[in-house]
C-alpha cells in the first residue's frame, strides 16, 4: 500500500473518530429523551395495575350501552378511490354496533370513477351521501374535509338534527364495531377523541409496509399514552379521530367558516395543538371489549395480548411499495416539521413544547439513523478484513483509548438494546412474537426509509422557498376486498330477461304517474309481482320467498314487537336456526338490520316479499286499530281472497307505504326519512305527525300524499267491491 493512501486512510480515520463523538453525544442524549418516555410508561402502568385496577374493574362494553345513540357524522375524503369507498361503507354499514350514524363522501368533479363508485353505494345505504367539492382535486384532504362539513351542516339543517361528533377517517379503514359506541359514550365531555390505528402487517418480507406496524404499534401503544398523561394534548392521526360539535363551531370560527388549514398536509395534526390551546378536553382512547365478537376479527398466534387485540381500534393497509412510503412520510414531515413550526411555533407551557421537540426532532433522528447504520457496516468491515485477512492492513479502532467515548458507546448500546426490547413488546402484544422479532431488523429498513423522506421534504420545501405551498401528494390505498355483484338497473335487468322491451321501459319512466318503476310496470301489466320481486332480489343480492299476509304463525307475531314492524316496516315470516326471518318489500339496509338485531338480541336476516305483501301483513296483524272503513274492507276481501293470485296481485297493486309515496314524490329524500325513522316511536304517534313534529315535511305535504294514499286504496276498494 502506498504512503499516500496511508496518509488519506489516516485522515479517514481521524474524520470518523470525530464524527463517531458526535453521533455517540447527539444519540446518548435522544436515547435518554426515550427512555424517559419508557420510564413514565411503565412507572403509569404498574401504578396503575397495583393501586387502581386491584379495587376497580376495568369498564366493559357495557357502559357504552348505558347512552342513547346521538347522531355522529363520519367524513370521508376520497380522490381517486374506485373500488375502496364501496367497500369501506359496506363493511361499516354490516358491522358497526350503531344506526344513529350518516357517512359523507367528499369527491371531485374531475374524478367521475370515484363519484360513480359513490353513487352506487348511495343507492344501496341511505345513510352515504355523495359530497362534490368545489375545486377540481386534487386539492388537499383539508380543502376536501371543508367540503363535507358544507354539507353536513346543510344536512343537518334539511333533517333538524345537530350531529354530536364528527369522525375523520380515509377510505381504505375497517372501523371497529363498537368505535361509534365508544365516541357517543365520551361525547361531548371530550372534544378530541383519538382511537389506537393498527396497520396490517404483510407477509414476512414485506419489510416495508411491516415498519408501519411497528411504529404505529409502538406509538399508539406507548408514546400518545404518556403524552396524554403529561401534557393533556393528542394529535389526532388523521383517522378514527371524533371531534365534538363544540371543537367544529369552535373551529369554523377561528377560519371565518373554514374548519381545517387548507395549505396544510397535516391538518389533522395542527387541530390536536389548536383545541389543546382553546382549553377543550383531548382523549387518546384505548378501550378493550371483553366480547371477541364485538372486537375486529384477528387470528390468534402466541404472544399476543387478549386485551390489546380487542382493543376498539382502526385497521387499514399502508404502502408496501419503497417509492409510496417515502411519498408518505416526505409528507408528513413537511407538514409536521416545517409547517408545523411555522404555524404553530411554540407553546408557552414547557410540556407541550417538549413534545413539540420530539415530533420535530424527526427531521434530526432521520437522518441520524441512516448515518449510524453507514458507520456501523464501516465498522464491521474494517473489523472483518483485520480478522479474516492475515497479511492486510491493520485498520487501528476508531474508538482509539478514549474511555469517556467508550463509556458514552456503551451506554448506547444499552438503549439500543432497550429500544429494540420496547419496539418488539409493543408490536408482540398486537401482532404476535413473530412480527415482534422481525421488528427487530425492520428498524434499519425503517431508517432508510426516513432518511429518503427526510431528504425528500428537504428538497421539496428549499425548492419552493416556502413549506406551505407543497402539494398534497395523495397516497395510493388498497381496502380488504369484499364480494360484490354489480348493481344493474331494474329496468336493464328486466329486458336482459326478456320480460320488457326498450319501449315499454321508456313509456313507464316517462310516465307523468309519480311512482317507483318497478309499482309502475306493475300496474301497466308488463310485468307479475313475482318476476318484480325476483329481479329486485338478484339486484340486491338477497333471497325471496312468495309471502301470504294471513298464515303467519302468530307466535312470530306476539314474540316480534310493534314497534320495530311499524317502523322498518317489516315481519317476522319464520326461523332459520337461531335466526329469525323477516319479510320486506324493499331491501333493508344492513344498518337497520344490525339495529333490529341488537334490540332483539338474536340475529336477524331478511328476504323480499312480492309487492304490497307485508303492507297488508302490517296492516293485519298490528295496525287494526288505525284502520278506516275502506281499508278494512280491502283487508277483509284480501283475507277471504288469499288464494286467490289474481284477486291478491290487483290488491296488492294499489297497496303503497306513506313512506314510499312521500320519497317517490319528491316530497322528503331517502336519507332524510331514514334518518327520522331512527328516532320513530310508532306507540306514540303516526309517521306523519312525527315527520311534521322534527319538521322534515309541512302538514299540506303531508296531506297531499295522505290523498294519494287514499286514493290509491280506494282503487283497492272499488276492485274489491266489484269483485264482491
């Protein structure tokens, strides 16, 4: 080897010595920043488990059934989402422990695939409502979160309601069964409520969507505890998070309207440090369900914890490729690091600004941790050529004989070592010992990752000169996908069946007759009820059975109560198991269903009935007693003509729900009704008296479809009469 390349190898040396200090110091003192936070975090947990839980059990799910259901609103921003939406408001709707609950999804004019997505989703759950921003996207999920509360509070304006909470999730969550039990039971004492999030961790070499485990486990199991307990503050994490109605009025007049930061990329994160400093209440809520059935479904595998698996919690993918990651995450520091200093800057309370340092002290542990990793690989191979190669240069240590350096490393390396001990428990008690281990060598992959977001969020904001004009850089999401047949139009359906033709279709729409297509072919004679039912149930994707009104056993009846007959305006038609079957005319949401099911305390499934079939069961079995002369009479022809299918099907032709009339009509939106059914008492007062009472129609609207009802049945009358 020749002197020169000595002399430059020795320089080399000397450099990294230094640089070794450095980064020795720099570390030593993050890694007493850690484990102060650990410390707190067990010194709570152990005080906690010896002194509070000895004397007082844990709540269970049951006090959240101890509150009335108060309307919640959950906010969904979606650009470019075709094929998530869907699924994300199906999998709500069919498993969410709630009914008192509407979801509004904020979409783009420039994005027609996403706003057809939505719309086919609006057809199927009245209770998801299409939100259209002003702007073409994409713009940024605050100008998009604007835009849905524009239209929650027209909707709260149209339906007399004043939601409770307002829930911030993307499209691509799984939402806990019992997380809208557990925001109505905090409301409004808390105005920030934060929910754990859990990513789905993939296959074992999937080390990058693994790391987003692993930090979210940790975090959300450790750090926001803590932070909680000192500070009182919680960021919100951008999903599961509810505010209360009094942090969005507070909000919206701080903006001048305007709820959330538009020029932010976090703005979820800055709403945490701005109600904090309006002195409201904040809640990082981690509440375990003793019932596995109310928790989200997970498979069992050794090491998990029973009590953090059935944690109430948000499930969704996160990026998997390297290049979305670091898109990801060059987001969030440049929301959090720069525009966060520059909107918030720091707080006079020395707690808050302590955590304020350890959310921006990211943009100095990023970089740091890829630089360790360097040297270390240094290290190890200047170690190795030593050890493994007799004849070759004999590189002296870096270390040299200093002993406070020595000391400084060794301490390191203890922290290091309780760094990986911290990460592998806290992702051990989710996800099982073995995603706990490969959290151990997930860490230098995560580093990598940080530095190139790091690096990334540098050079957008020095390009651009100022943090706050960075463009939203939206991630690219995946939902667990469910089975869905595709939605064809009844009329479409129809003539693929050979049972109408092009014209007759377009004579029916067309009519100046105001009813639903499938009553209006009907009545022309294009059709049977029996073909009707059995195209409406392929469409939605349910059974059907022929329904006689009269020979239902009267145990289903007396065991069924009024109440829920009156207002889902169903029946019960029979038993499958431990289920119990109802008839309908119209498919009943999964919503309605899960209400009617917890009410009963049995599960429920539900079939559709040939038109006007259940119409007359209600009115036989459980509302003779508002019934007018013409109607009894019609009800009485039917009974004695029960089988009878010609005489049944002109009845049944002409027997019409106010409900239906008044959505046909125009009169009130689906939404709209369904919403004032789920405080519907039918004991106390008529359906219309209780629409007029929460002002959703006037009494002249009211009567005008009351006549058209009327009118109706007296077409019933006159056959019957006739026939008689």
């Amino acid at each position: 080897m020749s002197y020169e390349l000595v002399d430059i190898l020795i320089y080399v040396f000397y450099a990294l010595k230094f640089v070794v200090i450095l980064l020795a110091g720099t570390i030593f003192l993050l890694g007493l920043d850690d484990l102060f936070i650990d410390v707190v975090y067990w010194t709570r947990t152990w005080f906690r488990y010896f002194r509070i839980y000895d004397r007082h059990a844990p709540a269970d799910q049951k006090r959240l059934y101890s509150v009335a259901e108060k309307p919640l609103a959950i906010m969904v921003p979606a650009w470019k989402e075709v094929g998530v939406v869907g699924e994300m408001a199906r999998l709500a709707a069919a498993t969410l422990d709630y009914e008192n609950y509407q979801i509004f999804v904020g979409t783009y004019p420039n994005d027609p695939e996403t706003q057809r997505d939505v719309d086919a989703v609006c057809q199927q759950f009245p209770n998801v409502h299409k939100v259209v921003c002003v702007r073409p996207g994409p713009t940024s999920k605050a100008d998009c979160l604007n835009n849905i509360i524009d239209a929650i509070l027209g909707f709260e304006a149209n339906a007399r309601i004043q939601f409770a909470g307002f829930i911030l999730h993307d499209a691509e969550d799984v939402i806990s069964p019992l997380e809208l039990r557990l925001f109505n039971y905090l409301l409004p004492k808390k105005d920030l409520i934060q929910v754990p999030v859990y990513p789905y961790p993939p296959q074992w070499w999937g080390f990058t969507a693994g790391h987003y485990a692993d930090e979210f486990a940790e975090y959300h199991g450790k750090d926001v505890i803590v932070r909680e307990a000192l500070s009182g503050q919680v960021p919100s994490a951008g999903v599961g998070t509810c505010f209360s109605r009094r942090a969005i009025v507070a909000l919206l007049e701080d903006g001048d309207g305007i709820a959330f930061d538009v020029q932010s990329l976090t703005e979820d994160y800055d709403i945490g440090f701005r109600l904090k400093q309006k002195g409201m209440v904040c809640i990082f809520a981690r509440f375990s369900v003793s019932d596995p059935q109310l928790a989200l479904k997970t498979t069992r595998v050794p090491g998990m914890s029973r009590a953090t698996t059935q944690v109430i919690c948000v499930r969704e993918h996160f990026p998997r490729s390297f290049s979305h990651a670091v898109r990801q995450k060059s987001r969030w520091i440049t929301g959090i690091v720069f525009q966060g200093t520059t909107n918030l800057g720091w707080s006079p309370k020395g707690i808050i600004n302590y955590f304020l340092w350890r959310d921006r002290r990211g943009l100095l542990t990023n970089l740091l941790g890829l630089l360790v990793n360097i040297l270390l690989v240094v290290t190890v191979v200047m170690w190795l050529i030593t050890a493994l190669v007799p004849d070759a240069w004999h590189f002296p240590s870096i270390l040299g004989e200093d002993a406070v350096l020595q000391a400084v490393l060794l301490c390191n390396g203890i922290l290091l070592l309780n760094r990986l001990f911290q990460r592998c428990f806290f992702v051990t008690r989710f996800y099982g010992i073995h995603q706990g281990l490969l959290s151990i060598p997930r860490i230098v992959w995560s580093n990598v990752i940080n530095f190139c977001a790091n690096i990334r969020a540098l050079r957008q904001v020095v390009a651009i000169g100022d943090s706050r004009r960075v463009a939203w850089d939206k991630t690219s999401h995946e939902f667990p996908t469910l089975d869905a047949t595709a939605r064809i139009p009844l009329g479409q359906r129809l003539i693929e069946k050979g049972l109408l033709t092009p014209q007759q279709l377009e004579a029916a729409i067309t009519s100046p007759e105001r009813r639903r297509l499938g009553r209006e072919l009907l009545m022309r004679g294009h059709i049977s009820s029996t073909q009707l039912v059995e195209a409406l149930a392929e469409q939605a994707s349910m059974d059907w059975k022929p329904l006689n009104p009269f020979t239902i056993d009267p145990a289903l009846i007396t065991d069924f109560p009024r109440h829920l007959a009156l207002r889902y305006a169903v029946v019960p038609i029979g038993r499958d198991g431990d289920s119990l079957v109802l008839a309908s005319e119209r498919p009943i949401s999964q919503v309605s269903l899960g209400a009617i099911s917890r009410q009963l305390k049995r599960p429920v499934t539900c079939q559709l009935a040939p038109q006007g079939r259940v119409t007359l069961a209600l009115r036989h079995w459980y509302s003779e007693r508002n019934l007018n002369e013409e109607t009894r009479f019609v009800l009485e022809f039917a009974q004695a003509n029960c089988n009878n299918p010609e005489r049944i099907e002109r009845i049944c032709q002409h027997q019409v729900m106010l409900g239906d009339l008044l959505q046909v009509r125009g009169i009130v939106s689906a939404a709209l009704f369904n919403q004032a059914l789920i405080d519907y008492d039918p004991e106390k007062e008529s359906l219309g008296q209780h629409l007029i009472e929460r002002g959703i129609i006037s009494a002249e609207r009211l009567d005008e479809a009351l006549r058209d009802q009327q009118r109706e049945q007296y077409e019933a009358y006159k056959f019957a009469s006739e026939a008689a």
